[in-house]
C-alpha cells in the first residue's frame, strides 16, 4: 500500500474534515473567519487528522467523533504554526505569504489565540473527559516546548536530552495525542491506548527529525524549501549537534561563532553543511530517525492486521521518505 492509497481509504472522512475545518469557524468577526480561512486553505497535509482517523478504523471505531476531533487536533496544529510564524518572523507559510506577513503579528496572535478557543469548544461538544484533559495537556506540553526551544536558541552545548524534550513537545505530543484518541474512541484498553499514543510519539519524533535533516541537508529542487531556515533562526537541530559531536576543537569553535553571531548567511551554511558532508552528518541523523519509525512500527504489531493498519504503516514510512 502506498501513502496515496492510505489517504484514499479515508478520502470521504477527510473531506468531512476539510469541510468543518471552515464550517465550524463561526465567529461574529469577518476579519477573524478571514484570517482563520485563509490559514486554514494554504494547503495543509492534514497528517495528524489522518492518522487520528486511521488509528479509530484500525481500533474498531467508525463514528463522526473521529472527524471531529480531528478539527480540534487542526486548529491547534494551526494555531501553534501562527504563533511559531510571529515569534520566527516568518515571511512565508507552505509557499504563501505568511498569515502574520499578510495581516501584522496583532491580528495573527488574537487569531491564533481564537483557534484555540474554537478548539476547545468543539472539544467539549464531541469528547469525553479523558479526550478533554489529553488533548488539554497536549495544548500545555507544546506550550511548554515553544519557551524551552527559545531559551537553547543559539546554545552550542545543547544536548541530545534536550533536543528530544523540545521536538517531542512541539511536535510528537501531537501525533501522539491523535492516534491514541482513536484508540480511545473504539473503547480499547488502557493498554492498547498506550501503544498507540507511543506509536503517534515515535512516529512525531521521527517526522521532525526528518524535518531538520532535510533543512539543512535537502536539495531545494527537491524539497521546494530554501536550505538553512534552522540556520538563519539559531536553532540547533539533530545535524548540528551531532556535528559539534564530531568536529574538531577548532571547527567548534567556528561554529559556535556562527551561532552566537546575530545574523547568519549563505557563506555560514555553505560552512557548516561542508562540515556535515565531512562527518557524514546525513547518514548518522537518518540512523536516529530510522530507529524512532522503527520503534513506531512495532507498535502496531499489538493491533490486527487490516487495511488501516496498513494503511498506517504506509503513511508513517512516506512521512520520513521525503525528498533529500
């Protein structure tokens, strides 16, 4: 099974999604549904409401709480990209002008801030408790993730701990959250609740893993993306602190110069992607993520063998396969 075929096996409740993501806005405030719409129409690939609603079909459960839940998981998925986009100065967003570009950091915090709530309201109307304080703590965690990346900008002596404390708040926590509410619509154990929340984590931790190689390592007629994004914010990724691992005392020294510099150009990532060439970065950082996707897959051994299993497994391996 192919990724396209996964997301064709849910293709009818997917556009349940995409139609509630703008039905489900609602708000009094023209200029705030036209904010949120346009967010909301830049092209998301929908990844963790897909596999909320596989990880509910592989579990046994086939009703519209799935659908709707996953506008939840989207808005804060939306929400959280807003308000990364504002604090990055970010100009652009998915190949368009960014939200906070178009309508200033005022009005894109206070949409931002709106999603949330619109979130939780539908939250309250379609999950249960235990959904209401998953997906509460999960908005928490993230939060949480956000100040620790901003206090290690720029620090070379960042540690690998580090590094996962920060990618599992701001992006596995996520993951992990849809695909065990799916488990958890189907009235599943608390056991096998539990495997799928760590499939979703492990899964999230390779995804941004995959991410970070492909800044600074992926070929932009490829990946469509600009190198050096990470570079150019001072966050250091998976690459960069196995590099400062290997390099030689005074390479470090050179690097850790780049860092702390208030702005970074092409001249300083052609330098440290050299470098990462040198210590053949790329194929240490795959090793790492390759054991997370591994760690997630074996997570589904605990469920039956059906389509949507597959159907997870498929999607999971294409998230990570990405264009280098």
């Amino acid at each position: 099974m192919t990724a396209d075929n996964a997301l064709e096996l849910i293709r009818e409740d997917l556009d349940k999604v995409e139609k509630a993501l703008l039905e489900n806005i609602g708000s009094g405030v023209p200029l705030i549904n036209e904010v949120v719409s346009y967010l909301l129409s830049s092209g998301g690939k929908r990844l963790r409401p897909a596999f909320m609603i596989l990880s509910s079909r592989m579990c046994g459960y086939s009703g519209e709480k799935a659908v709707m839940l996953s506008v939840v998981i989207e808005y804060i998925h939306t929400a959280t990209l807003l308000h990364d986009d504002i604090i990055d100065g970010a100009k652009y967003r998915r190949g368009m002008p960014s939200a906070n570009g178009v309508y200033g950091n005022d009005i894109a915090v206070l949409c931002g801030d709106f999603l949330y709530s619109r979130g939780y309201i539908t939250l309250t109307e379609w999950g249960d408790k235990a959904i209401q304080r998953l997906l509460s703590s999960t908005a928490m965690i993230m939060s949480e993730g956000e100040v620790v990346q901003l206090l290690k900008t720029a620090d070379i002596n960042i540690t690998m701990e580090d590094y996962l404390r920060i990618i599992e708040s701001k992006t596995a926590v996520l993951f992990s959250s849809a695909c065990e509410i799916g488990a958890r619509l189907a009235g599943l154990s608390e056991d096998k609740c539990a495997s799928m929340a760590s499939f979703g984590r492990d899964l999230g931790l390779a995804f941004q893993m995959s991410d970070d190689i492909l800044d600074y390592l992926g070929q932009r007629e490829k990946t469509g993306k600009a190198p050096g994004t990470d570079l150019k914010e001072g966050k250091l990724t998976l690459p960069v602190i196995l590099l400062v691992k290997e390099a030689a005392e005074e390479e470090k020294k050179s690097i850790s110069r780049i860092f702390t510099n208030d702005a970074r150009d092409e001249a300083d990532l052609k330098y440290i992607v050299g470098l990462m060439e040198k210590y053949s970065v790329r194929e240490k950082s795959e090793d790492i993520m390759l054991d997370y996707i591994s760690g997630a897959l074996s997570r589904l051994d605990d469920f039956p063998r059906s389509e949507y299993r597959d159907a997870m497994a498929a999607l999971a391996k294409a998230m990570i396969h990405r264009q280098k």
